[in-house]
C-alpha cells in the first residue's frame, strides 16, 4: 500500500475568514451592514459574505463578493483592505486548484505586504503561496525561498510555536523532496522545541513525522518506534491523535506481524467511527482487507472491502457534486438559454395541439350544420341529395384524419415526459460504471506493485476484485443500454410486429420514468412505489412500444392523482401506487392501484372517450385514457376495467391475452 502524504501545514493553516454559517439571514444582515458602513468596513463585509456563499458552495456569488471587495479597496487605496481582498482571493482560487490565478493574487498581495513592512502580513501570504501554491505544484525551490523568509520572520519574532510550525513545514517540504535524512533532522528539532515549551499537539505530530520520514526511507522499525510514541502519547494526553493509529497498524503490516496489524486497524478504525472521518475510515478499510487476504480470512476480506467500496462511493458522490456545483458557476448563462428554449419548444408545442384541437372543434361544428342543412334540403325538395351525401362522407373521413393526428401528437407529446425520467434513470447505472472504473484504475496500480515485489497470492487476489468489478460495470453497462433501447423502442412508429415481451420488466420500467417525469416537474411531489409481480408470469405478444404508451398513461394518471390528493389530505396521508401482475384463466393480468381521490362513478363510462378530461385547462389533453383504450382492446384484443372508491383512490386492470 501506498504511504500517505499527510502535510502537517494543512493540520495547522488557518484560511482567512469568519465561520460559515447556513442561515440566509446571515448574509441578509451582512448585506444591511454595507448599507451604512464605512468604504473599509464595506471591504472587510463583501470579504464576510463571500465566505458565506462558498460555504453554500455558492461559487458565482462568493468570487463576485471578494472581486467588489478588491475593486473598493482598489478605490480608496486602502493597503491593508487591498492586501486582505488580494489573499482572499488567492485563497479562493487556491480551493479550486487554480494554480496560476491563486499565484497572480498572491504574489500582489506579496508585494504589498512588502511595501507596508508588515511582516505579519508577508508571513501569513508565504504560508499561502509556499505551503500550498508551490508546494501542491511541485516547486519545491521556490516553495523553500518562501519558507526561508518565514522561518526569519518567526524567529525575530521569537515565538516558539510559530518556530515549531516553520521546522514542522520544512520537514514536510523535506519529506516531499524525498530528502528523509533533513527531515528527520528538522522534525527531531520540532520535537525537542515542543518538549521544552510542553505543547503537547506539536509534541506528538512531530513524533509522528519523524516516523514518517523513517518510513520513507523503508528502516520500518524505527518509523514504528516513533508512530507507537505518537499514537500512544496523543490518547493518553487525550489530543488529537490524527492519522498516528494508521500508521501503527499499517507499518506492522509491513513488518508481517499481522496480528498487530489487525489490532491496531480496528483499534483505529473506532476512532474513525467515533469522529465520523469517513475519509480515513475508508483508508482503514482497504488496509483491513489487505490484512485479511495476508492472513486467509477470504470473507471477512470481502466484507472489508464491501465497506471501503461504499465509503468510497459516498465520498465519490459528495465530490461530484461539489465538482457540479463548480460547473455550474460556469455554465449558468448556458443553461438559462436551454432553459428559455424548453420553455419556447413547449409552448410552440401546446400552441399547435391547442390549434388542433380549436381546429377540431369548429370542424366538428361545420359538420353538424352540413347534417341539419342536408337534411332540411332533403325535406325540401330532394334534390341533390347524392352529391351532399358525398359532401357528408369527404367532411366525415377529414374528421377522422384529423382526430388521428389529434391522436399522433399526444403520443409524440408523450416523449417529452420521458426525457426527465430517461436521463435520472440512466443516470443511475452510468455512475456505478464511472465509479467502479475508478476503482479498478486504482486496484491496477496496486496489482503491478504486486506484480513487481513477486507477491503473486496478493496480485491474484487483487485480479479477483478487478474481474468482480468488471462483472458489475458490464451489467450496469447492459442496463443503462436497456434504458436507451426502451427509449428508442417508445419513440418510433409501431411497425405491426408483435414481440414476446416481459410484462414484469416493461411495467417496472415505465413506472420508474412516469416518476422521476413528474418529480422533474414538481420537486415537492413523493410517493411510495410498490411492485406485487407474479414470479411465474409467462412472456406475452405485444408491440412493446403501444404497451410502453398504456403503462406510461396508467402511471402518469396514478401519480397525478396521488399528487392531488396530497394537497387537500390529512397530514399523515402518504401517497402510494401499486403495480400488480397474475396470470389468471389464458390473460396476463396488469393492476395499476393508486390511493388518490378517486373517480366519480358517474364519468367511468365517459374517461375512456377522446377529449374527455377531468384536470384543469392546459394540464391534460383527454387523449391518454383513449389511446390506452385502442391499444389494449383494438390493437392487443384485451380488455380494461375500473375499480374506484371516492376519497380512497382507483384501480386500473387490464387484461391481456396469452393468444
């Protein structure tokens, strides 16, 4: 296993800035101080509420709060405003990894500190610049320079625990140079300073570095000696005792004593669980798994692994998230502009069915007048009564064509409700792909450490995981590709060819998408999804993307009606659709059960009829329950019946035939 590198500046650096707090009032109260406070005073608050916002990982607002902080600190010529805004924002850029902005604020913050002669000042930008710029981007010569300058600072000073924390930061510089004999030279120093001040934190931590260093240079034995010193010392005195448990269990795993490694592994592992570090929990994890496979504990090996594999994923998923929050600071212009064409497409949409159906109506009227005038022609005189039948039977056939493409549009409509669920449903398997890709990656590069050193039980232990892995980014993959194909298999024209079809699957499919559709048009609707799907039911004849249409329509319908009862029910409701399927006397039977507000006995007989609709002007078509209808009893020779109660909800039951 790779040995960590822990910096012992990060331990102890201090990033400018007040405490991040959640409330909004807190930056409402900030943004009342700018309305009468002085210009520097003005400064120093756009520098607080700047905090709060990337706090809220609010990055856009945070970087504008710290850039108006420097423009007015740029107006008024104040230095020491100007040097605060210049820090604030080479730290801020230094969180994002953005080397060269962070060293461009820096460095002018620098030359400030310079010319004001504040060495407070030029000591706490070094420490930015050198201990984190430089370092983190491997100029370690520069990184030295500034540490020379602060290391003069802190001993004209004469503080000794700034001066331990100078001899603390060059022993990690050292370390990272792989120059171990200095390092162990200038932490042996910390740790002589710390004795004689009785500081007990840096006593410990520069034990441990000492250790480290030993450990660097492979003399396992005496990085042990100074680890056990560490660890032991900072829980008797009750101090933080970092990462020194680790280092324990995982040198006497490099020594083969591996009882002692265990030991001290779950030793370090309740230390773990009781700070909640999840980071170093995972650590432990991998290195407990390590131990097991050394000692042929193949199950408790796995479980171990099951366990970093986890933590590995939730602090994978927390890191993606703060990586889109970074994104979107970027791309925030962007998705206005996707957003106002959504909005664009969607109206044009609902402008042409609205169209349409207008159309239809005043057709429909057109009709009725033809059939009044006819027959009022005919009572007349009789006459011309062949070429109005003709007139009659051309306007009946465009009344038809035009309630077809009525019909058309509603299912081309109905691609636009899967899009939210399809891409939160896909996005589901990808991320497992992603991560155990990850996983894999870093397992590879332990396999040809193994491979190298002649462990071949280890490396063949470790090619057992990586195939375990792979076997579950392929059935991800698959399923992530059986989202696209039902998408694909939903949007096309039906071609007329039936397919043996798994009911269980396709409903169970449809009613994941019917959700997450609805949940992407309004975020506060939840509700509970059940599944009773008979084991044994037998593949059936279907065109699989009509079928697709009848579970997307009974799906949609339950959740809206669950979702309307929500906002009139008592507190304790809790929305639930249930899908249930049998095989009963030669039908496949499907039960689409909701605990909604029901459906009046007086319109069953009429919801099935095109046009009809019970939901608000804008919000319905009337066209699903119809096309639902033609598709199970016209195109699939089934039937649908309705069960409903009033205040207790409704069953849909269709019954589908094996022949």
């Amino acid at each position: 296993m790779k040995k960590r590198a822990i910096g012992h500046f990060v331990f102890i650096y201090l990033v400018f800035g007040m405490q991040v707090f959640a409330q909004k009032s807190v930056i409402d109260s900030l943004n009342a101080i700018l309305a009468k406070s002085t210009d520097t005073t003005k400064v120093k608050t756009f520098i607080k509420i700047g905090n709060e916002y990337k706090g809220k990982n609010n990055y856009d607002k945070a970087l504008s709060a710290y850039l108006d902080a420097l423009k007015l600190a740029d107006s008024v010529q104040n230095k020491e405003c100007l040097f605060l805004s210049l820090k604030q924002l080479a730290t801020f850029y230094n969180n994002l990894n953005k080397n060269d902005q962070a060293l461009e604020f820096g460095l002018r913050a620098q030359k400030i500190a310079e010319d004001q002669g504040n060495k407070q000042n030029l000591y706490d930008i070094l420490d930015l610049i050198g201990g984190f710029i430089y370092f983190n981007s491997g100029k370690y010569d520069k990184a030295t320079q500034c540490g020379q300058t602060m290391m003069k600072i802190a001993e004209a000073k004469g503080d000794k625990k700034q001066i331990i924390y100078m001899q603390m930061w060059f022993g990690d510089l050292y370390r990272a140079e792989r120059k171990f004999d200095l390092s162990i030279e200038i932490y042996s120093r910390a740790l002589q300073t710390a004795k004689e001040i009785g500081d007990k934190d840096y006593l410990y931590s520069s034990t441990n570095g000492v250790g480290m260093a030993y450990d660097g240079k492979g003399q396992f034995n005496n990085a042990l000696k100074y680890y056990l010193d560490a660890f032991n010392g900072a829980e008797n005195a009750k101090v933080s005792t970092n990462n020194y448990g680790f280092n324990v269990a995982e040198t006497y795993f490099k020594l083969k004593d591996y009882s002692r490694a265990l030991f001290y592994a779950n030793r370090y592992l309740l230390l773990c669980n009781k700070s909640g570090n999840n980071y170093e929990k995972r650590v432990d994890y991998g290195l407990l798994r390590e131990i097991y496979v050394a000692t042929n504990q193949y199950k408790e090996a796995y479980q171990a692994f099951d366990q970093y594999n986890k933590l590995y994923f939730l602090l994978h998923s927390d890191d993606v998230q703060n990586k889109m929050n970074l994104l979107q600071a970027g791309f925030n212009a962007e998705k206005q502009t996707k957003e106002i064409e959504f909005l664009q497409n969607k109206a044009l949409l609902q402008s042409k069915l609205k169209n349409v159906l207008t159309a239809a109506s005043i057709f429909l009227v057109v009709i009725l007048f033809l059939i009044a005038n006819g027959y009022r022609l005919k009572r007349k005189s009789g006459r011309n009564l062949s070429s109005k039948n003709d007139e009659l039977n051309q306007a009946i056939n465009n009344l038809k064509t035009t309630q077809n493409q009525l019909i058309q549009s509603a299912k081309m409509a109905s691609l636009g409700e899967l899009t939210a669920g399809i891409a939160h449903e896909i996005q589901n398997p990808l991320n497992f792909v992603n991560n155990f890709s990850d996983v894999n990656a870093e397992m590879i590069g332990e396999l040809e450490d193994e491979l190298k050193s002649g462990n071949i039980s280890e490396a063949l232990a470790i090619a057992g995981d990586i195939k375990e892995n792979e076997r579950k980014i392929n059935h991800h993959g698959k399923r992530a590709d059986s989202i696209v194909k039902g998408m694909l298999q939903h949007s096309k024209t039906a071609s007329g060819s039936k397919e043996p079809t798994d009911i269980n699957i396709l409903a169970d499919e449809y009613m994941r998408l019917a959700y997450h559709g609805l949940r992407a048009k309004d975020k506060s609707f939840n509700s509970e999804m059940t599944t009773r799907f008979a084991s044994d039911l037998p593949k059936i004849n279907v065109l699989q993307q009509d079928m697709g249409r009848v579970m997307l329509n009974l799906f949609n319908n339950a959740f809206y009606a669950v979702n309307q009862n929500a906002k009139t029910a008592r507190n304790d409701y809790k929305p639930e659709v249930t899908i249930s399927t049998s095989f009963e006397k030669g039908y496949v039977i499907i039960k689409v059960k909701d605990n909604g507000v029901g459906i009046p006995d007086a319109i069953k007989e009429k919801i099935m009829q095109p046009f009809f609709t019970t939901k608000p002007t804008g919000e319905g078509t009337g066209l699903g329950l119809s096309i639902t209808y033609d598709i199970v009893v016209k195109g699939h020779g089934g039937k649908i019946d309705i069960n409903s109660v009033i205040g207790q909800g409704a069953e849909f039951i269709v019954s589908l035939p094996i022949n």
